[in-house]
C-alpha cells in the first residue's frame, strides 16, 4: 500500500513539474507577444507624432497662403477704390 501510494506520489508530482513547464513556456510566449505588441505601439506612436508634425508644418502653410490672399484681396480693393475715385 506504501508503495502504491508512493507511486501515485511520484506520478502526481511529475504531471506538476510538466504542467509547471508547459506554463513557464506559455508565460514566455505571452512576454514574446507582449513585447512585439509594445514595439508595434512604439511605432505607431512615432508614427503619430511624425503625422500630428506634417499637419501642423501643413496649418502653417495654409495660414500663410490665406494671409497673403487677404493682403492681395486688400491690394485688389485698394486699386478698385483708386480707379472709382477717377
């Protein structure tokens, strides 16, 4: 009875150490996993910032183009002005 209870003993305590390894394995692969989907976060964050920078250099540029428009409107009004007066 000792025996056959120091059997089942043994056979218990292996299936824990290769359930324990099949989750040690499994924790790794789950850090793997973490890990690529931090560096795909990272990129795409970079890549956000990079986009948010092209839209502000884009606001600038309009801003500018719309400033010079209303300095030609002005000048346009200035000349229209000019030639009622005449």
């Amino acid at each position: 009875m000792k025996r056959m209870l120091a059997l089942l003993f043994v056979v218990a305590l292996s299936f824990t150490v290769i359930s324990g390894c099949a989750s040690q394995s499994a924790v790794k692969q789950l850090q793997a996993d973490r890990d690529a989907m931090m560096q795909r976060m990272d990129a795409l964050e970079q890549k956000q910032i990079d986009t948010a920078k092209d839209c502000e250099d884009a606001a600038r540029r309009a801003e500018a183009a719309a400033d010079r428009a209303e300095a030609m409107a002005d000048k346009c009004e200035s000349i229209f002005m000019k030639q009622m007066k005449k």
